[in-house]
C-alpha cells in the first residue's frame, strides 16, 4: 500500500537561506524576529548572519562542518543558524533547558563537531565541550569588521543543513541529519498548500532541541513573515498566550500537549487569541480529540488544525490532515491524513511487502524529506534506512517503526509504536535511556520504566526501581535524576519492586509492571 503525495518541482538548488535572503533584499524593512520587546528587520538579520558566515569560513568552518548552537531564544539565536546555513554548514541544536550531565552525553555523540555558540547565560551547560565555545556578543567588534554580504559558498539541495538528537533503539540518543532539500521542500508545501505568505507570523513554543522546532523556526522566514520568539527557556502558556493575544500572530507548530494546555488556559479565561489564529500545526504524539473537541466547535472559531505525522529521520512532517474533516463516532483515533508534497508513504509486513488496503503495517516513508541519515552510526539504528523496488525502480526509503494502515478516504492513522519507544508530551523517548540513568544512581541495583495513561488518557511514564539496600525515596530519586535527565524524560511516578518480572523470553515483562502499578493506584 502506497500513498503518494503531489509532485512539485523544486528549484536547481532548493537551499533554505536562499528564500530568507530573497526576502531581505525585496523587504528589508520588514520585521523578522521580535524578541524580549526587541525587533530586528530582514535587512539587519541578513546582514548579522552573514558577518557571522564570514566568520565561519575564515576560521574553517565552511561547506560540512557541524556547529553547535547552545542559545535560548533570541535574535542571536537566528543569527547563528542562518550565518552557519549561509557558510555551507549544518548547525546542531543544544538546548540549554537540558542539565548539564545530558548535555555533555549529547556532545560526545557528534562527530566532527566544529565549535558551539553560546551566551554568558548558556556557556556553562556546554563548559565540557572539547571544542571552542564563543559568544556572539563578545565577538561583536571583530563581526562588525567582516562583510555584510552573502559569501560566495556553494550550497546543494543535497548538503545537511541541520541534525538533531533523537532517542535510539540501543539506549543511546542518535543525531539525525536533515537535507537542504528535504527542509526546503517541507516549507514550501506549507507555504503553497496552506497558503503561508509574509503575514503569517508565528510563534515558537517548543523547545529548542525539538525536531518540530526547526521547522518553527525558519518557517515564518522563508515566507517573509515575523518570528515571535518567547524570552522563556521552558514552555511558559502565561507568557505564550498573552503574546498571541497582544500580537497578531497567525500560526502555532506545537505538540499535542502543548496545544492542550492552549486551549485549556482559553476556555478558564474565556478568550479568544487561539480561535483568531489562521493554523495550529500540531503532532507529534497521540491525539486525545476529546480535550480539545469543545473548544473547536465553539462558534466563530476560525482556527484550522491541522493534525500531522512525521519523524526526525524523514524532515519533520510526513502528512497532514485538516481534523474538521474528523468525526470521533466514526473511527476512534483521529487520521494524520495524507502525504506532503513528494513524498510516499508505504505500508509494509515484516518482510518489506506491501500490505492490502485498510491493512495494518509498518509506516515507511521515502521521498524528498528521507534525511541524510545518522551521523557517526554504525550500528542497527542505520539499517531503518533501506532500499526497495517499488515498480522495479530502487527507492530508499526510512522504516519508522510505526504501525499504521489507511482509511478507505486515502488517510493515514497511526496505530502506535512497534518497538519499546514511545512518545511523551510530542517527544520520543526510549525507556532505556532512563532506566541506565536511574542504574547509575545509587541505591539502585536495576530499574526498568513503562508507559501508562492517566484518566484523561495522557502518556505517563513510571519507573520501577530494585533498591539496591532500603528502599528509596521518590522524591530523592526524581531530584537526582533531574540532574542528568530533560524534565520531559523524568518518570512521573517512582515505586520499589523487590525484583524486575520477565516474560517467558527472558525480557522485562512491561505488561506486568503495568498492572502492578494499577494495582498500586487502586490502594
């Protein structure tokens, strides 16, 4: 079963920064970031980067190097992902909202890694690199002495403009690289399919380190629109809605839980900010309809969500549907719709074979947003990359790992995961990455951490834990792991265990360890 997304040609060398700089020079007046109460126009913003590309290619770090970007968000930060595009290199998000401990994992797993850009407030999350760290503001004097226009760097469609880390099937986060041409393709669907023009600002509310937020990010700007961007290191719904209502903002990408909180926060206040936007682009984990349905059909409510599916590996977005089409009586999870421009989706069994129409198989995805792949890998994680015939023509595609089948109307629905990942406020997570966490504590002679659902149906993660001598305490557990963990990947919930279950196969038994933390609730 293959779905396949619209053709659309794209230009000989579909490069990102090429459409911002289209925009500086046809309206360099208009205003590209605002900030803190700051704004910068196209003209500035162009300028900056390219001093800072400049900068770049004189100290070598031109066409495939990788730049590490540790800033919160902020004009800087702008400058530094498109002055790093512009010199031909690929910029790899750090999100200071990590501790530390996490931080320095992230940067022993990129290869290559050229230098890091960070701020006075940001410099210290990083101090382990053994790379050069710099800071723009300090830099200010030398910047200002280099050329304002673009330099003269050959970029493809082909070459990697970002990576970022995602959790890996080993236990070990993965970078996962994305093409110039994959990224460009996905913005410019978004723009012609969802008629995306220069006012349609936006604002980004996810964090940093997000696959999603790349696309936040640069969207507005390779459609000559302004970017919002919220002084806040971690998600603050005060702070984002006031700047949706005092601002004529148009568009939100943001995951589920993000926009749940959204509309929650509208519907106690009585407000109107969200219904007043043009398009909430939304995803990233399981879509609970029923918290969101209400505030959708309030009248006059003129916002359109759309309900998206993708992965990092493949650019992002991979479908999208308009959930006004849904209606909850007639199938219980909501479609993710159908693919974007050039790119497939394949439904296929065990053995790589395409199943039948409304069978359930392995979601695969190949096309112009398959990245580059997994920087540094070796090992099994690299084989979700693979080659098939598909009308006796080779066409590499990326195994997802997500189990789908699609609807008599030509949409996708997302059935879950195949393997042990699983999903949590819009990001992946492999439970493995915190049961070695919380092994390295001590106290703790073996963990293991499953997924439940609360009432209201909400991923939850709960950790397991076999004292190594009395039992231990939660909330001494929750805090140490806090400093090496995201809080996103922190357990809600800590429960001693005399010893780990196992299935009949010798693993650990998840659906035990489930139903004894259901026994626990019922206490």
């Amino acid at each position: 079963m293959i779905l396949q997304g619209k053709r659309v040609a794209l230009p000989s060398a579909p490069v990102v920064h090429k459409q911002f700089e289209a925009h500086a020079e046809a309206t360099p007046d208009a205003i590209a970031v605002v900030c803190a109460g700051q704004h910068m126009t196209y003209a500035e913003l162009n300028a900056k980067a390219n001093r800072f590309a400049h900068f770049l290619v004189t100290c070598g770090h031109g066409r495939g190097a990788k730049v590490g970007v540790c800033l919160d968000y902020s004009a800087d930060m702008l400058v530094a992902i498109l002055g790093t595009l512009k010199a031909g290199a690929a910029y790899v998000p750090f999100d200071p909202a990590y501790p530390a401990a996490r931080l320095e994992l992230l940067l022993g797993q990129v290869p290559g890694l050229a230098l890091i850009v960070a701020s006075p407030a940001t410099a210290g999350q990083v101090g382990s690199a053994a790379v050069e760290v710099i800071d723009l503001g300090q830099l200010s004097d030398h910047l200002a002495s280099l050329p304002a226009t673009a330099p003269d760097v050959p970029v493809t469609g082909d070459d990697v403009c970002y990576a970022v880390f995602t959790s890996g099937s080993t236990g070990t986060p993965k970078l996962t690289a994305v093409r110039h041409e994959g990224w460009f393709n996905l913005m410019n669907w978004l723009k012609l399919e969802y008629g995306l023009h220069s006012g349609s600002d936006n604002l980004v509310v996810s964090a940093f380190g997000f696959d999603l937020s790349q696309r936040a990010l640069m969207t507005p700007l390779f459609c000559g629109a302004t970017q919002y961007l919220m002084a806040s290191r971690n998600f603050d719904v005060m702070m984002a809605y006031r700047l949706l209502t005092q601002h004529w903002i148009r568009t939100v990408h943001c995951a589920s839980s993000t926009l749940y909180l959204l509309v929650d926060w509208e519907t106690a206040r009585g407000g109107d900010a969200l219904t007043r936007l043009d398009y909430v682009l939304f995803g990233g984990e399981p879509l609970k309809v029923e918290r969101i349905a209400d505030w959708a059909r309030r009248e006059g409510n003129g916002c359109t969500l759309l309900h998206q599916y993708g992965v990092a590996e493949c650019t992002d977005v991979a479908t999208s549907y308009d959930l006004a089409g849904h209606r909850p009586g007639d199938q219980d999870i909501a479609p993710v719709g159908k693919p974007a421009y050039n790119i497939d989706i394949h439904l296929l069994d065990e053995q790589l074979r395409g199943v039948g129409p409304g069978e359930h198989g392995e979601i695969c995805i190949s096309g112009t947003g398959v990245g580059a792949g997994y920087l540094g890998g070796m090992g099994p994680e690299n084989e979700k990359f693979t080659t098939i015939l598909v009308d006796g023509a080779p066409r590499r595609l990326y195994r997802t790992g997500d189990r789908g089948y699609v609807t008599e109307g030509g949409d996708l629905v997302v059935l879950g995961r195949i393997d042990a990942q699983v999903k949590v406020r819009g990001m992946r997570i492999d439970p493995t990455d915190i049961e070695r966490a919380l092994g390295r504590l001590a106290g703790v002679r073996e963990a293991a951490v499953v997924i439940t659902y609360t009432d209201a149906g909400e991923a939850e993660l709960i950790a397991f834990m076999v004292p190594a001598g009395d039992d231990l305490a939660e909330n001494d557990v929750r805090t140490r792991l806090l400093g090496t963990l995201p809080r996103n990947m922190v357990p809600a919930r800590f429960i001693n265990i005399p010893r780990i279950p196992l299935s009949p196969h010798g693993k650990v038994d998840r659906a035990a360890l489930a139903d004894e933390f259901s026994k626990t609730k019922g206490l």
